[in-house]
C-alpha cells in the first residue's frame, strides 16, 4: 500500500465526507427531521465524528494512534446508523432514503474494519 500523505486520501474519509453533505441536507429540509432537535442534532455529530475522528488519528502521526480513532470513528458508525433507524421508524426519511444511506454508512464502517485489521498487522 501506498504511503498516505493526508487524511484527505483515505476513502473511508472521503465517503463519510459525503455522508455528511446528504445527512445535512436531509435534515435541512425535511420539515419534521428539521424540527426535532435532539435527533437532527445528535445523527448530525454522529456522522461529522466518523470524518472528523480518521482526521484526527489521522494526524496522531503515530499507528496505534490512528488505530484508535479509527475505532471511535466505527463506533460513530453504529451510532449513526441506530439513529437513522429511528429516523425512518419515526417517517423522517423514505425507504429509499433510508436504504442508500444505510448502504454507504455500511461500506463505510467495512471500508474502517479493513483500514484497522490492515494497520494492525504492520504493528
């Protein structure tokens, strides 16, 4: 594998870069997702911790460092994906919406497992 220069580089970033965008978007304008605070608020940080959690082990510049991140990254993942269940149980989101989302934020979190199983074996 080729040496990473910046975060910017990893896929698993980059898609939880757009996972961002969709989710913002989602949640702007639909009116009910919109209004309900709490969960607009929480799914949101969830997903901008995926992407903000690889930058920042990213910049650890330390392998068992960006390991870590990479698992509080994971772990944003499933919390993410919890709330969008509740997200389209409470109507908020289509079927649709909710089967796309739910697809990229899956890859993602293999696209994660991967990047850590691989990292641990140069350990």
């Amino acid at each position: 594998m080729a040496k990473l220069n910046s975060f910017e580089e990893i896929i698993a970033w980059q898609k939880a870069r757009e996972l961002n965008s969709i989710i913002y978007a989602i949640t702007n304008t639909n009116n009910s997702f919109s209004k309900d605070y709490g969960l607009r608020d929480q799914i949101r940080r969830a997903s901008v911790s995926i992407s903000s959690n690889i930058a920042e082990g990213f910049e650890r510049e330390t392998t068992k460092e960006f390991i870590w991140f990479l698992y509080i990254a994971k772990a944003s993942a499933g919390e993410f994906r919890s709330q969008l269940y509740l997200a389209f149980d409470l109507d908020y989101i289509s079927k649709n919406q909710f089967e796309e989302i739910k697809l990229k934020i899956n890859e993602i979190s293999k696209l994660l497992s991967g990047f850590i199983k691989y990292l641990k074996s140069t350990l």
